[in-house]
C-alpha cells in the first residue's frame, strides 16, 4: 500500500487527476495498470494506449466505464470498460462502483481506484487493504499533531534514559527502570511509523515532516537495541553465568517487543518477558546489570566490533567505569590508542 500511496500522493499528476475528478462530481473508476489478468475482467470499452495526462483522464472518467492505465502510468491504454471480476470475491463495500473497484484489485492485484461522486471521495483498493485519501490540508494537521505527541514522547524517553544511565552508573537499576525505558522508547517508534506513514501520503507536502521526523528519531533504534543486548537474559553457555547475548538472539528481543500490541505496551510485565526479565509485580524492583552496550554506543567512532569485544571482556558498567587505560588497551581490536579514547569518555560521568 506505500508504494500506491506515493504514486498517489499529492503534488504527482495522477493525484492532480483525482483531485479534478473528485471535484467534478462525477465519480470515476481507475486501475492502476495493465496486463493479461486485467485485460481478462475488462469486457467492451475502447482501446487507446494514449499517453497521460490529468485532463484526458479527467475527459476519459466522464463516461460510464473504468479507466485502465499502463503500468508505469505513463499511458492510458482503455477507456469506458465494464470491469467484471469474480463475483465470487468477498466484498465488504455496498456502492457498485466501489464493489467493483474492491474485486477488481483482489481478483487481479493491481491498484483499483474508485471516486465517489455522492461522497466526493477518493478510495484506493490495494493489497486486500483499502484507503480513502485525505486532503492535504487534513494530513498536515494530523502530522503537526503527531509531532507534537513525539516530541513529549522524546522528552519523557531523554528523563527515563537519565534516570536509567545514573542507577546503571551506580550499580543500582532495577528491572523497573528497564522496562520503563524500553516503553519510551518503543512508544516513540511506533509513532514515529505513524508519521512516516503519513509522510509518504502528504507527497511533497510532506517533505519538512520527513525532516523533523528524522530528527525526533535520531537515535532512538540504537538506544533500543543497546538497552535489549544490555537486559536480554539468555541462556547461560559453558558455566557462564551471564553470557553475552549473540546479535541473532539481540534481534529475537526486538522482534518480540515490536510483536507487543499497544494494550500490552502500557504494562510492564509484558515487556520484561520479552527481555526474559522476572515479570511479577514483587520482581520489579530486583537488580539488574547492564553489560555496557549502550553506554558504549555514545563514545563517538568507536566500532561495533571494539564494542563487543570490550563487553565480552569486561561484563558490566561497573567494571567498565573501574577499568584502567591499560586494561583497555589489553583488548584484542582496542589497542593503546582507542584505550586512551574509551578511558577518557568513561572517567567522571560514565557516559557521554
């Protein structure tokens, strides 16, 4: 559905034909390509193969029949069709052009619009999903508003993420606190979806949106995956007791928080399950240990390689705040100077 919805989106010439043909009143029926499954439900109409233009399809809407456009939209290959798809195929809309716009696009595959000239609006059939197209005027304001949510969104995440790298500094976090973070987090991400859905459908109204959207979640997928390979709990390997997740079982973690439906987002238990953490009410406030991932994260230009094999080695934020340069420096990738660099960033606060 993207990708029609971008074909679609305001400010291309197909959507300028919409756009014309919604206020017209006519209504209109258009597939959004051509091949033999839809020459095979299109019965009498006019062969064209002329190329697009928003007036001519306009012209072409204000006959009874179905428009058909060449694949790429570039020609319009039929005019005045009777569309006559399975009438086997579920539908759930009762208007008739809809229906056959609905059928249509579930029997052949291909992209279906149908405009409504009671209801002046635009609906698109694709992938067994439909979706009416909003003014740009509306998108934007549904996107001004997002933005707004997203951005106190990110200042309780940049809070929660304070409150989470001192008691990790301290030694003193609790799964509470890792599970709060991972909901910030997670909350931000799923709005950020929202956004870009909407920015791909708002076309080149869009644009400063895309900006601000990459701006409010800049570096809320690395805090995510460095909080899951800091927490996840995995089995222990060879006696090791705390073994380093692998980056397969890291990925596992973020597939089963991002399964999480929004109810089960709100609560804490959930959350801590999916990170193998203790989920009842009692177990909340036990302690945790983070490996040092994410706090490693933040030292600029150091590599994702230094960063494993410095977790591998020494284990925990604590013992990576207590090591000395020449520790560091005894770590195969490391060497002296990076030593020199990660000992730097990590005396005084900890963390960037």
């Amino acid at each position: 559905m993207r990708a029609v919805l971008r074909r679609l989106a305001p400010g291309t010439a197909l959507r300028d034909a919409l756009d014309r043909i919604r206020r017209s009143g006519t209504g209109g029926l258009v597939v959004l390509g051509d091949d033999p499954v839809v020459r095979a439900v299109c019965d009498g109409g006019v062969e064209l193969d002329v190329e697009f233009t928003p007036a001519r399809l306009r012209e072409l809407s204000k006959m009874d029949g179905a428009v058909v456009l060449s694949t790429d939209g570039s020609r319009i290959t039929r005019a005045n069709v009777h569309l006559v798809p399975d009438p086997s195929l579920p539908a759930v809309e009762t208007g008739t052009r809809h229906r056959a716009a609905e059928r249509t696009a579930a029997h052949t595959g291909v992209p279906t619009v149908a405009v409504s000239a009671s209801m002046t609006t635009v609906t698109v059939y694709a992938g067994g999903l439909a979706r009416v197209l909003a003014d740009p005027v509306v998108l934007l304001a549904r996107a001004d508003q997002t933005v707004a949510t997203m951005e106190r969104h990110g200042a309780h995440a940049a809070r929660a993420r304070a409150r989470l790298d001192r008691a990790e500094m301290g030694d003193y976090a609790s799964v509470r606190d890792v599970v709060a973070m991972a909901q910030r987090l997670l909350r931000l991400e799923r709005l950020g979806a929202e956004l870009a859905e909407l920015t791909v459908e708002m076309g080149e109204y869009g644009r400063q949106t895309a900006l601000q959207l990459e701006e409010l979640l800049s570096d809320t997928p690395d805090e995510l995956r460095g909080l899951v390979a800091d927490h996840l709990r995995v089995e222990p390997v060879d006696g090791d007791r705390r073994p380093v997740p692998t980056a397969e079982q890291i990925e596992v973690g973020l597939e089963r928080l991002a399964a999480l439906s929004d109810a089960d987002l709100l609560l804490p238990a959930p959350v801590a399950r999916c990170l193998g953490l203790p989920a009842e009410p009692e177990d909340l406030d036990d302690h945790v240990t983070a490996r040092g991932y994410r706090m490693l994260t933040h030292i600029p230009r150091l590599r994702p390689v230094q960063i494993t094999a410095l977790v591998e080695r020494f284990g925990s934020v604590p013992a990576l705040l207590s090591a000395e340069q020449s520790d560091f420096a005894d770590v195969e990738g490391v060497g002296a100077l990076w030593a020199r660099h990660v000992h730097q960033r990590l005396t005084g606060l900890g963390i960037v």
